[in-house]
C-alpha cells in the first residue's frame, strides 16, 4: 500500500465518520496526507486529519479521532490504529499491505514516482543562459546540472516543460570578445576588458585557418566576431551536451530585434497604461508592482535596454504558451528579481507565472584550498575543469545535491573516493550491490516468479525500505513544487542506507544447498523494486546507476 493509498482511505474513514456525527462534511479537505512518525513504535504512518477539521466542524478533536479510528482500522490492509494526544491517528498497515509495494515498483519500473502533481502546466525552464565570450564557467555549471535535473522532476510530475537557453551574440561583452579574438590573432597584447586564456588564441588561430587572409581583410572584426562567436557557441553547446544537459530550444536575442518583438512589448504595455515618458526616456512604472524603482525601456538617445529586451522576451514566452516561467540566474542577479515580477504583473499576469531562482557560488576545492584558475580559460574555472577533476556523474550529483541558495566547496578529493564518505559512490553502490543480488539469484536458479507472499515481509529492515520506496512518489512531487531537486539526492542516500540495512540482517539468497524459500522470493522482490527506485532516483539527477562497481 502506497502513503498515497493509505491517505485516501483515511479521508473515505474521515468523510464516514463525518457523516456518522452529523458533522458538515464541507469543511473537509479534497485530499489529505500521511506522514511517517520519527519513532517507528508509533506505527508505520501518522495522521492529523481529525484536529485539522474537528475545529472547523465544531466538535472535539478526540471525540472525531475516535470514530475514524473505528472505522479505519476495519479497512483493508490496516492493522491497527491508536490515537495519540489530543488525536493523531497513529496506523499500522498489516505485513502483507505494507509489502505489496514492492511489486507496484518492479511492475511500474522507469514510470515508479511519476505523479500528476504538476500535470496541466506548461513550463520554459530557462538556465545558464552565458553569452559565447567563454567557455561555461563553473557558477553556470551548477544550473547545468540542477537545471536539467529540475526539467527531468518537473516532467515526472506532469508538466510539459521546455528547457531554453538564451544567448545574446551582441552587445560590449562580445565587442570584447571579438576585441580579444584579433588581437590574438596579431599576437598583440589583451585589450582592456578582453578575454585572456588559451581558449582566445585557439579560437583566434582556428578563425585565421578557415579564412586565410582575415587580417587583410576590409572588416576583420566582423569576420572574427561572426565565426569566433559561432565556434565559442557550438562548443558551449558540445560541453553541456557530454554533461548530459539538453536544451529544447537556444533562444537568441537579436531575434526579438529583428522580429520587431521590443516594439510590440512596449505597445502592449503602453497600452496597458504603464509606460511614461521623463528626462527624454522612456519608463515602465515597475514600482506599481512592487519594484523598488521604475525602469527605463529606451534611453534618451531613443536605444533600447536590457530591460526592454527582458520585457520583450518574457511577453514572447508568454505567447509560445507558457503558463510559468522559470528563471534560474546566478549569485550576482539577485536584483533582477522585483524588476521582472514586477514587469510580469504590469503585463496583467498573475505572480506565481514567473519565478526566479537564484544559485550561490560554487568552489573547487582541493587539498583544502580552493582551485582558483583554470589551464585553458585562465581567470575561470570551467565545466570541463570540474568534469576532469571528478567526473560528470560525481560533478552533476554534487551540484544537485544542495539547495541553490546555498554556495558550495566541491571537494576534488571527496568526490573521486571510493568510499561510503561520497555520497554519489554510496548511492551508485548501493544500486550495484542490488544488480548483484539479482544476477547471482540468476546465475544459481533462483527465480522470483511472477508473484510473491507479502506477508512474508516482516522484519524490522524490510519494513523501513519498503515504507522508504513507498515515499518515492512523494519526494519528487515535492521536488517539483518546491522547484528543489536536491530532495531526490538526499532520498537516494537514505534509501541506500535502508537498503544496506536490510542486506546485512535480511539474508536475500538460500546459503549452499539450500532450496530457495518463498521468503527468499519476496525479498528478491525488494531487491529489484530497490534497484528500480534507485535507478529512477540517480536518473532524474542524470547520473548512471552502473551494476558493477
């Protein structure tokens, strides 16, 4: 029996004893949860139901306890029930409804923690986002892996989402960039505000090979900006690619210029009556909503801001179809924050359509120090930096593992240990450990067949992993709405406990010659659900769940 279950038949006891009372019923609410209590002696799962509505309803809340606890323990699949306090419904499910679990999950496999929970939204989920002046730097690296993880829970939970990256090709930051490319190329020193690092001259030395004569030419810098660009992207691209990140669309900003997209934005928002005219410029009134000071859209001199771009873009996303829109921008964008859901509602749009999502820094760490420079780029460390020095599953997991708002070390000698210190290696293991139970069960003969006894599943260590696989569907459902994928990372690492628990007092496989048990066959059935919940878990962080290590 899942939580999900459990919850639903408590609301059905609930809504019965209700009406037993002559209770109105419409101070119930649609649905309702269960809970694992911290001690294990007060049952298997908790619930508050009876002093969450018993208020509302005008009657005691042990008095209402009392009579779901009557009619709840008759359900199927409850063994017992006891109030607790004032009236917390403390359930113990039977052996055979707490074990049926395991066979939900082997028949579900890959869809075991889907759920609807965002079903009906359609999601851009915009991250990292650099401009083509370099290669990905390792702040962007922590929206590469949390981002993509993000994308993969939001879909697990129902949304359609499309994962973007927006990308400007001009503007100063690659006027110095190109800057950068031709005075390489002329073996002339950086230009203040340039961009040093060996990436510069390898690209600058693969322009000059694609166009022989460059310097010579009437407009090198043009030549240099549209190809060193085009190559810094395309391997921007590749990197996050190797890194398992996908994106659905790369999104550049000179469209909104060429489209006309800035000019619709502003009439649209003129005609909302929230554009004004002062000093020469042209304003949004973003403190209307909140923001602390209005914002100009075109200067004095008639050229558009960034901010008019913004405008422009989120009214485009707006009419692709997107219902929210999620922003994930680094450390330094905390600010960006009231102007765009300020400029969201002075487009006549609800808050919660636009959300932003802001990432703290991230060190390399080595031998206690940080990592400070990068071989290739120089005054950076990049994404391929942290890829050679742990990995891309250490590095992706390592990165999703912590809340966003929280900046982290990642520490080179920790995240390359082979050892139960590194949670990656943990949770990898403990996958690998299952895949051996299986294949060893094969290899002498035993098979777990088409079903098993559930009852049969009543020790202490099978109970805690079956209540912890059972919570799977929760976690990520709450992963999604709280926009937090390091959830499924710590869940991972608690079920690889509960999983290593149970194999060293569970003995899975008969020793010697033994004949195979129906106990021995239900507890393979564990084994593979774990195996399933375990690879599900490491694949929405888009880290392998190897069955070797």
């Amino acid at each position: 029996m899942t939580p999900e279950t459990l919850a639903e038949k408590v609301l059905s006891a609930t809504r019965d004893a209700f009406e037993a009372l002559g209770l109105d019923a419409a101070v119930l609410p649609a649905q309702t949860a269960v809970e694992r209590p911290r001690d294990p002696k007060h049952g298997d799962y908790a619930s508050n139901i009876a002093l969450q509505t018993a208020k509302k309803a005008g009657t005691n809340p042990r008095a209402l306890a009392e009579k779901i606890t009557e009619l709840l323990a008759a359900a199927d699949g409850v063994a017992k029930v006891d109030i607790a306090g004032p009236g917390f419904l403390n359930i113990t499910l039977d052996a055979a409804a707490a074990g049926e679990i395991a066979g939900q999950i082997v028949k579900a496999g890959p869809a075991y923690g889907d759920n609807g929970s965002m079903a009906g939204h359609h999601v851009n989920l915009e991250f990292v986002s650099a401009n083509p002046t370099g290669p990905v730097h390792i702040g962007a690296v922590r929206w590469a892996a949390v981002g993509d993880a993000l994308a993969r829970v939001m879909r697990a939970s129902g949304a359609k989402v499309t994962s973007e990256y927006y990308f400007n090709d001009a503007g100063s930051q690659i006027d110095n960039f190109t800057a950068s490319l031709l005075a390489s190329a002329k073996g002339e020193p950086t230009p203040e505000n340039g961009y040093g690092g060996a990436y510069i001259d390898e690209i600058a030395a693969e322009v000059v090979a694609k166009r022989p004569g460059i310097l010579d030419a009437e407009d090198p810098r043009e030549l240099f900006r549209q190809d060193g660009v085009a190559l810094m992207f395309a391997e921007i691209k590749a990197d996050l690619e190797e890194f398992g990140t996908h994106f659905d669309v790369y999104f550049n900003e000179k469209d909104l210029h060429d489209k006309g997209e800035l000019d619709a934005a502003l009439e649209r928002l003129t005609a909302l009556g929230h554009v004004f005219e002062a000093d020469g410029a042209v304003w949004l009134r973003t403190t209307t909503f909140g923001d602390d000071k209005d914002r100009v859209v075109k200067n004095s001199k008639g050229g558009w801001t960034y901010f008019a771009a913004d405008c422009a873009y989120y009214l485009d996303k707006r009419e692709r179809g997107f219902d929210k829109l999620v922003f994930m921008l680094g450390a330094d964008h905390h600010g960006y924050i009231g102007r765009m859901k300020a400029m969201s509602r002075a487009f006549g749009d609800e808050p919660g359509t636009i959300e932003i999502l802001i990432g703290q820094l991230v060190n390399l760490v080595r031998d206690g120090k940080p990592v400070r420079l990068s071989k290739r780029a120089g005054n950076m460390i990049t994404l391929n930096d942290v890829v050679d020095a742990v990995g891309v599953d250490a590095a992706r997991y390592a990165l999703a593992r912590y809340s966003s708002d929280s900046s982290i070390d990642l520490d080179i000698e920790l995240w390359t240990r082979n050892s139960s210190d590194n949670p990656v290696y943990y949770v990898q293991y403990a996958h690998a450990r299952t895949s051996a139970v299986l294949r060893n069960a094969a290899e002498r003969g035993v098979a777990k067949g088409e079903s098993y006894d559930a009852a049969l599943l009543t020790h202490e260590r099978e109970s805690d992993l079956l209540k912890a696989l059972a919570e799977f569907p929760a976690v990520v459902a709450t992963a999604a709405e709280l926009r937090e994928p390091h959830r499924i990372a710590r869940y991972a690492e608690e079920l690889a406990g509960s999983y290593h628990r149970f194999q060293h007092d569970c003995r899975v496989l008969p020793v010697g010659d033994e004949e195979p048990t129906d106990r021995n066959r239900a507890r393979l059935w564990v084994v593979d659900a774990t195996r399933t919940v375990l690879a599900n878990a490491l694949g929405m962080l888009g880290v392998s769940a190897p069955e070797r290590m």
